[in-house]
C-alpha cells in the first residue's frame, strides 16, 4: 500500500497521521510514540499484508546510521506494547521467522487532507472574525501590512525592513536548530542512573525501586564505550526534585536515566525517561507494567531500551551482556536486593541482616553468584570496619568469592571482590592484582575495582600508577565519599601531604558526618606537626564511628608526639584492655608504642598481627609512623615476610 505524506489511515480503531507524525487510539488520545518506533510503525504500514525484511527496515528507518538487529527488535516490542498486543498474539504485528516482519491487521484510508483555500484579501480592514470594519467615513482606509498600502503612503521602508527581518529571523532559526540538533544528536558517550524514586513511599517497594536502578547500572556499565557513573555517585541524589543540568555537571555525564517505581495490587508500574543533560531534552522514555515474578526481565528491558537509544553502535556481544541474567528465580533476585539495601547502610546489625538475606537467596538459587560475592563483601566489610576476628571473617569472604567467580567466571564484581580480600587477608599482592586486572578486563566501568586497585598499588608504594588509576576511578565515581577519603590517605602516604590535607578537607564538605576522612586528616596534621588539629580529627573520627580503634591509636600517636606522654599511655592502656575482651588490631597497640618511642614493644606488637593475620599490616610499607622501626631488622624480616620485600 502506497501512500502519501497527507494521508491518514486507520486500522483496528487506531488512526495514522502520517503527515503529522500522530497516532492516536479510538478514543482521540495521542499514543506517545518515539520518532524511530513511528518509523517503523509506517513502513510496516504501508506494506500492510506484505512481508517486509529485516535488512529493509534496518535500511529504511536507519539510512545513515549502522545499528544492531536489537535497535529494530526493541522498536516492534514497543509497538505491540502500545497495541496490547499480549505474547503469542498477531492482531497487529506478525513475525515470519527468518525473514521479517508483517503488519496483519486491515488498514483503509480516511481521506487525503489537501490545503486550506488561501483567505481572500480585502483592501478593507477586518476584525479576527472577517467582519468588515466600517471605517465610518466614505474614505478609504490604508492598510500597511499590504505593500500596495504601505507603498502609496509613502513608507516603502516598512514592508522593505519587514522582509529583512523575517529572512533573517528564518535563516537564524534554520541555523540553530542545525546547530542544536547537530550538538544533541552526537552518540552520548557517559551516563549516570540516578535512583527510582519509591512513589507510594512503601518500605516494601524501596529496596526494588533502589535495586532496578542498581541493575540499570549494572548492565549499561558492560557496554563497550560508554561511561556509565557508580551507584555510589549517582544514588547521592535521592528525592523527587532533579535538577538535570546540575546533575550532569557534578557527574561530568552527557545523560541522565530517571524513573519511578508505583506498586499497584500485585504489579508494579516503572517509568523510565532517558534525558539529555546537555539541554534537558527527553531523548526517550517508557512506561512498564510487570508482576513482581516479571521484573528481572523489567530491568533488562530497561537497559537495552536506554542502550538503544544513546544513539551507540552495539556490537553482538553488548547485546548478549544486555539480555544476561543472574538468575531466573524472582524470588531469589528480590531476597538479594534486600541483603543490598540493608548492606549499604553500613552498621553491623544491617550488614548482618544484609548476609542473612544473600543466604536465603543462595537456598533457593544455589548458582546465585551475585549473592555469594555479596557475602563476601558484608563479611569483608565487618573484618575491617567493626574489627572481627579477620582469620574468621576474611576467610568466609574469600570463600565466598571464590564460589561467586567458580560459578561465573565472567562476573567483574566477583573479582574485585576476591581481589580485595585476598589483598587484606592473604597478602599475596601479586594474585590480588591479577583478580582486579581481570575485574577490569571484564568490566571497565567497575569503580570499586579501580580503587581498590590503586589501593593495592599505593599500599606497595607504586605511587604514580596508584594516582593513575584513581583518576579513573573518580571519574566513574566522583562524589562518592569512601574513594574521596582514600584519595586523601593515597596522597598523604605518597608523601604529598598538603594535597592529601586539601582532599581531604573536600571529603568532609561533602560528607561532614563520615569518619574515615577526620582520620586520614589526623595523620596528615601528625605529619606536619599540627598534634592539636590531629588529636581533634581523631576524637571526631570515634565520635562518628566507636566501633573501631585505628582512631584511638591514631590519636595517642599524636598525644605522644606533641609531648602529652600521659594521655598517650591512657589510649594505650585502653586499647590493651580491649584486646582482652574483643578482637583489636595489634598494629593499633603497636602504634602508639612506636609514638611512645618504645620501639621493642611496637615490633613485639607488629608480629602478633602477623600471627593474627591483622589485616592493617597491610600498610607496613607506607605509613608514616613506622618511619623510626623501618631499619629495625625484626621490621625488615616482618616486611620480607608479608612479601613487600
């Protein structure tokens, strides 16, 4: 069926504007459609009972552009989304395999619109009716919007200057809109995902909103050329209020995917919008309706939708990486994003919580690696930040991690995170290395994986390389407090301790109530004397987080080198009569010795956390305040020993 850019068509109560680019439903409303699904929408009918391939419609639709067979396969999906069209039926749209596509439902043509007749001119003024205006004399009343008029009343200049002005005024808005379509529609090489909002504020709903947005991240961040921003990053700005140029300047991002997550009975309504940060333009969006067991496939959906349309060429392998799925039971896929939720909040009883939740996950999908690389880190996470015994829980998490990547070798985060347990708990810093090389090769986009890299490499003292990849990992992850702090403390170790201050001090602007950057600024203040800035930061930091005792120790260092040798003993004896109830670094006791000047005890101290498998010797090599036991040969035979040497 041939048909002209004027013609409207109707079929199953559906009618096509063709001329004005409308479809609209049997009730008159506008069905939203976006400029390549109307597309394709038209040549199938056009060719309405005809079989139309799919190398033609990929010619036809995208003249200029080389794009994937997924691009075409996510357009007819969202026509028969916008028919109703439910799976198995062809009311609509019909596939024939291995050849293409055909439109099946009947169409028939309205009418051709033709043009308006041209009003007839008067040379008598007129209200916006058309009614005649007396002039209320019999003389003629000259009208100077006719050049004839505006002529023989002798301002020739009028007509003359209203021709000007309306040619330039058009060659302007012809240049522009070049201009700005030719600046808006270059392929968009970043993007950040900022968190779904929960719309009816149901504590049931947040950990999915949280968790599709999380798995919108995810599966973008495999695609080869994109720069898609860290979780961390993006999920700062939670609310309803989005301010999508300022985002996008923070995030340094040429786009934005917003959405919003309504449960409605035993569904859940997602809405998603991809914008352009560059001139808040929407570039697309969607609306997805799925039951509970169906958003596994919601959040691939999502994912492929928005890769199609950042205007990206998508190689086969992106789209496998798109259509991936951890797993295919939804239950197991909502248990897991609880243990995220509760995980993220960062205090051992919701770490716990987090764990327990993974494990519930794993009964019922035994090859969840996901949730056994989850473990890993809540486990990793208690060893260092609540100080749990680390041969125990350092060991669950390399088992864990070790599970995740026997079951999906292909799984980055299951690298890093056997990466980052070996490097605290095995001090093998070569297999550590490997595990995060491979973590990138998998996934570039992994942000952890890159700072834990170039924690790996300051801690070794590879300073120019560790500063290298942090650069990389800030950009990925910019406003993500954890790699800002330990930027400072990179910094700080390296010897730059001014602009290690400077990082720092950054970091507690951004988050004033965390407690690793006041600790990091403490050693810095030690380091250049300023014991009463470093005593304060140290206090503030176990303020913030009493859990720990490096603060403790990083303060009676302090105590002890500004001269105040009392208060230092207090913190030591602290720290010992902790020991005796609970697990405490022994490094931590042995810095505050080395501060005391009583170098024995602080070696002593050093190679009980070399029994204990403390896993802050791991800093042995860089930090400052082993400076006066680095020629010591019980210290040179503790750092030949944890491979340093």
């Amino acid at each position: 069926m041939e048909t002209r850019q004027n013609e409207i068509l109707e079929f199953e109560g559906f009618r096509l504007d063709i001329g004005k680019r409308l479809l609209s439903d049997a009730a008159g409303n506008t069905v939203a459609l976006m400029p390549k699904v109307f597309d394709t929408l038209v040549v199938l009918v056009e060719n309405a009972g005809k079989i139309v391939s799919k190398d033609a419609l990929l010619a036809t639709i995208w003249v200029d552009t080389i794009v994937e067979e997924n691009n075409l396969t996510q357009n007819i999906s969202s026509l028969r989304r916008v028919f109703g069209e439910k799976p198995g039926e062809h009311k609509f749209i019909s596939t024939v395999p291995g050849k293409g596509y055909k439109f099946v439902a009947t169409v028939s043509r309205v009418r051709a619109e033709t043009p308006e007749p041209a009003p007839e001119i008067s040379d008598k003024p007129q209200t916006t009716d058309g009614d005649v205006i007396s002039s209320g004399t019999s003389e003629a009343v000259l009208d100077a919007s006719q050049p004839e008029n505006a002529l023989r009343s002798g301002r020739p200049f009028v007509i003359y200057a209203a021709i000007a002005v309306m040619g330039i005024a058009t060659v302007l808005v012809v240049y522009f809109s070049y201009f700005r379509s030719s600046a808006t529609d270059q392929p968009i090489r970043s993007v950040a995902v900022l968190p779904f909002m929960n719309v009816g504020q149901l504590p049931d709903t947040e950990y999915l909103s949280d968790g599709i947005a999380e798995n919108v991240i995810n599966g973008l961040s495999l695609l080869t050329n994109l720069k898609v921003m860290s979780r961390n990053s993006t999920f700062r700005f939670r609310g309803d209020q989005v301010d999508i140029r300022s985002i996008g300047t923070q995030l340094g991002v040429d786009a934005l995917v917003t959405g919003d997550v309504r449960q409605m009975g035993s569904d859940f309504v997602i809405n998603v919008r991809l914008i352009d940060a560059r001139d808040e333009r929407q570039i697309w969006g969607d609306q997805y309706v799925k039951s509970s067991n169906n958003l596994i496939a919601a959040q691939n959906e999502i994912a492929q939708a928005v890769a199609q349309n950042l205007r990206l060429k998508l190689s086969p392998t992106d789209t496998q990486l798109l259509a991936k799925r951890d797993t295919q039971n939804p239950e197991a896929w909502q248990l897991y994003q609880r243990g995220r939720f509760h995980v993220f909040r960062l205090t051992p009883p919701e770490v716990q919580k987090g764990i327990g939740y993974f494990q519930q996950a794993i009964d019922l999908d035994p090859n969840y690696a996901p949730a056994y690389s989850g473990i890993a880190d809540a486990y990793r996470s208690l060893a260092l930040s609540t100080e749990m015994p680390p041969i125990e829980y350092l060991g669950r998490s390399k088992a864990a991690a070790s599970r995740a990547i026997e079951l999906d070798e292909s799984f980055s985060e299951g690298h890093s995170s056997l990466g980052m347990t070996i490097f605290w708990g095995d001090w093998n810093w070569r297999a550590a290395e490997e595990q995060y090389k491979r973590a990138l090769e998998l996934n570039p986009n992994n942000a952890l994986a890159r700072l834990y890299y170039a924690h790996l490499l300051s801690n070794l003292g590879r300073h120019k390389e560790s500063a290298a990849e942090m650069k990389l990992a800030r950009e990925l992850d910019p406003l993500f407090p954890f790699g800002n702090a330990l930027e400072g403390q990179f910094l700080v170790h390296a010897g730059q301790t001014d602009a290690g201050l400077v990082q720092l001090q950054k970091t507690i602007e951004l988050a004033p109530n965390f407690w690793m950057p006041h600790l990091f600024a403490s050693s810095a203040y030690t380091e250049k004397g300023m014991y009463a800035e470093a005593i304060a930061s140290a206090r503030r930091a176990t303020e913030l987080s009493p859990a720990q005792t490096v603060s403790i120790a990083f303060e009676g260092f302090a105590l002890a080198r500004s001269g105040d040798r009392v208060n230092a003993q207090s913190n030591l004896d602290k720290l010992l009569k902790l020991s005796t109830e609970r697990f405490v670094p022994a490094s931590h006791i042995a810095i505050i010795y080395s501060g005391l000047g009583e170098r024995e005890k602080a070696l002593e101290w050093l190679e009980k956390g070399f029994e204990q498998r403390d896993p802050k010797m791991a800093f042995l090599k860089v930090e400052p305040k082993w400076a006066d036991l680095r020629s010591e040969p019980r210290f040179i035979d503790l750092m030949r020993k944890m491979n340093f040497e």
